[in-house]
C-alpha cells in the first residue's frame, strides 16, 4: 500500500529489529523463509525449533564416541599351513593390543573360534603378539591359512574360563574423538531512493509471547530482506571453509563448510537409474548396526522438482508392479464441479516413503536445486538439470539443542544498520540530522552463523551420475 503518516517509526520492521533482536528476529526469518515464498527449506526446519544454539565465538568443537568393540587385523602370516592341528597353541601378530588372556575370538567364522591362551607383548612399530589354541575337540581341526593372511579381521566374542580360575576377560571402552567447525559471516548492503520508498507492505507480527503487533516495512526492504535470507540458506548449503582467501582487509576469511562440503565426507553414491531398491540399500548401508531397527530410523530427502516426480513415479511403478494400487478406490475421490453432480477427481503423489525395519523416508523440495542461475548441466534424457535430481538425505533426529542438525550463531554477531540522507527508512528526513545529503539511504546487515552436524555417518547423498564428473 503506499505509505502515509500512520506509518510511524514506532511501529517500523527495521526499528524493532534494531531495538529488540532478541525478540523479532526470528519471527522475521519464519516471515521472508518460510511463510511467504518457501524458498529456504533449512532455515524452515530449524528456525524456531529449538534446534539453534547460540555460542560467544566463532568455532566450535564436539565430541562422538567410536564403537566400543572393533575387530583387529592381522600383521604377519603363521609359519605352518596347518596352525592349530592337533588342538596345539600357534601365535599370531595384530595390529594392536587389544585383548587379555582367556578372550575367544573369531575371524568372521564362528567355527574357528580361538582362545587367547597368552599375552607374548609388543612384536615391534606397535603391534602386539598373542599366542592362540582353537576352541573344538576334533584333534583334526586346523585354522585356515586364509584366516592368518596380513588384513585378515579378528573379532571378540566373549571369554571363556575354567573353575578357580585368576583371570578375566578385557573391557574395550570407546574413545571419544574431537571434531571442530566453524561459522561463516555474511553482509549486505542495499540502497533505498526516495522514489522507491512510496510503497510499504503492513503485516502482523507475533512477539516471543504471541502477541501480535502490526508493523510496516519498505516494500524495497521486503525485498532486500528476502534476498538477504535466501543467501544465508545457499551459504548453509554452499558455503566453502577456507581461511588463506584475503579481504580488502587484508585479514583472512575464516569460512566454515556448508552442508555440500561436510557430506563430502559421508556416504555418497552416484546413481544412473532411481529405484526403492537403491533407496532402501542406500539407507539400510547408513543405518545398518548403527540404530536399532524401528521408528528411530527417521530421515529427510531433500531434492529438486524433478526429484520429486522422479521418487513418485518409482514408487508408483514398484506398486503398480506387485498389483497394490486400486486405482479407483486410491486415486480417485468427490470434488466440485458446475459440469456434474458426481464429479470425481484423479491423481495423488507420494512424498513418503516407510521402508523395512521402520525406515522412514520424507522429501522435502529444496529450491536451491532447481536454481538454474546457479546449476545448468542438463540431463540429456530428461531436460532438466541434474542437481534438480540429487537427494540428500539428512539424520534430523533430536530435540532442541541434541538434534543431529542445527543453526549455530555467535552472540552478539547479528547486526543492523540505517545510514539516512534526505529519507530514511522512516520517511522523509524533514528537519533533522543526515549522514549525507543524498536522496536515499542505505541499510547494512551483517551475521555470523554456521550449520552444524554432529554424526555425517547419519546422512548421505544420492547423486545423478552426470554430475560426478564436475566434481
């Protein structure tokens, strides 16, 4: 609407952004993200959610602990092509020590289970020697020289003692390691003319208790804002950690990695044909003695449009297949119409997919890969770009500060900024102090802020082949 006198400054957007940020931004992110235009599907996740965690510097570490059994290889060969015949004691060289006397362990076969009988110590560059006797009672049994090959995985089952004994089996803990990420910053600045500050958008907007305020805002801000929070969901997306990149500063650019580059280091597989088949092998990899089957194994996909079709028109076909669909009862149902008084509609989309072992599989469209300002490498055999047909498929499992994916901010790292001339963002400077004597004014707005995954084993990617050749 265009702007009159009712629009005070007390009741401006900016303002209360500046006055209390604590309370309004994040009402605005939910206003230019996800109510309005749905472009930022990150930010719509985890903005108000819980799932944010404010810190006071710029990195931040975390720990995961590691499994705390694991098998241990072998380093040398046995000297005999019949160890263990005639149930006798043969040693053998692991890559560490891992084991006490009394420990039974096997080579992935349960039927040459071996006991530790004694502990010979280090064998030198930190590997350690144990002397082993297979568990059986057929003096005809040997050990495979297979089994004793450099590679070869050794795992413990249990222990195994006789009456009155003195020893006992070893207690593996695991060890945490430490992982460190870091935020990345983000300004922007834009110019308001006087001619461009006739038009204002009026809105209600809620505070941190619900109540609601009616405030207005520059139409030409609207759009600055908007253009402002599609940037920081690409840089959760596309941000490239670096820290030798120079400003006009001098100083480095200290950038964290956006989620492309972290799930570099995940479960990644480049695919020619989609099907469930690849989906459920794909996630039951990620999952598999990791999370116990059931309704914990959560998962969004996000992809491009196309993605979307492509996933239904998969899964229609699976169906269709195996016979599943009644497509009168299922696709059918009544809708409105001046043409006839029981006129049906058809069609339906399948945007879920609830797999074995309580796998559950939800898209979510992520416009960013459908932007053909920034992804033009066309599939030849569908028209569309190939980003549009990548899914990434991420673990939000979690409450609040314990998701597995959240928003990071440094304290006091969002900023906002007026510099006024002859208008301001307010309205005309009538009688009053300026910055400048032009006929606009500019507004700056700067955040520091990062995207956090703590387990990358949780997520992966499934990648259209086309692209693997750009990376």
């Amino acid at each position: 609407m265009p702007w009159h006198s009712n629009h005070t400054e007390s009741k401006h957007l900016g303002r209360a952004l500046i006055a209390k940020p604590h309370v309004f931004e994040g009402v605005v992110n939910k206003v230019f993200t996800a109510y309005n235009y749905s472009e930022n599907p990150t930010m719509d996740l985890l903005v108000g959610s819980g799932k944010e965690v404010e810190i006071g510097n710029v990195e931040w570490t975390w720990q995961l602990r590691g499994r705390s059994t694991k098998p241990v290889i072998v380093q040398d060969t046995v000297k005999t092509g019949t160890p263990g015949l005639g149930i006798q004691p043969f040693d053998l060289t692991f890559a560490e020590m891992q084991w006490k006397p009394g420990d039974v362990i096997q080579p992935g076969n349960e039927l040459f289970q071996c006991r530790v009988q004694r502990d010979l110590g280090p064998a030198g560059g930190g590997h350690h020697k144990y002397e082993l006797i297979l568990m059986t009672k057929d003096t005809a049994k040997y050990l495979p020289v297979k089994y004793t090959a450099p590679g070869t995985k050794w795992g413990k089952s249990h222990s195994a003692y006789e009456e009155g004994s003195e020893q006992s089996g070893s207690v593996s803990y695991a060890l945490p390691f430490e992982l460190k990420d870091r935020m990345f910053r983000l300004r922007k600045s834009y110019t308001v003319t006087g001619d461009a500050t006739t038009d204002v958008l009026e809105m209600s907007i809620p505070d941190g208790t619900g109540k609601r305020h009616n405030m207005w805002i520059k139409y030409a801000e609207a759009e600055f804002w908007r253009q402002w929070y599609k940037e920081i969901e690409r840089s959760y997306w596309m941000s490239r950690s670096s820290d030798v990149v120079t400003g006009s500063t001098g100083r480095a650019l200290k950038n964290g990695a956006g989620m492309f580059e972290k799930l570099e280091s995940s479960n990644q597989h480049y695919y020619s044909v989609l099907s469930p088949r690849l989906i459920e092998d794909f996630l039951m990899g990620i999952f598999y003695n990791r999370v116990a089957p059931g309704p914990r194994r959560e998962i969004v996909a996000f992809t491009g449009e196309y993605g979307m079709i492509q996933f239904n028109r998969v899964v229609q076909d699976a169906l269709a297949k195996k016979g599943f669909i009644n497509a009168v009862d299922f696709a059918t149902q009544s809708d409105a119409s001046p043409y006839h008084s029981n006129a049906r509609s058809y069609g339906y989309q399948f945007t879920q997919y609830k797999m074995s072992n309580g796998i559950s599989l939800r898209l979510v469209h992520n416009p960013l890969y459908d932007d053909t300002d920034l992804f033009w490498d066309i599939d030849p055999l569908t028209g569309y770009p190939y980003q549009s047909q990548r899914f990434t498929f991420m673990d939000f499992s979690g409450e609040g500060a314990d998701s597995n994916v959240r928003i990071v901010k440094k304290k006091g790292g969002y900023s906002l900024a007026y510099v006024q001339g002859l208008v301001g963002p307010y309205g005309p400077v009538v009688n009053g102090a300026s910055a400048h004597a032009g006929d606009y004014y500019e507004m700056t707005v700067k955040t520091q802020t990062g995207i956090h995954v703590n387990d990358l084993s949780k997520c992966g990617e499934l990648i259209p082949i086309g692209l693997k050749a750009g990376l």
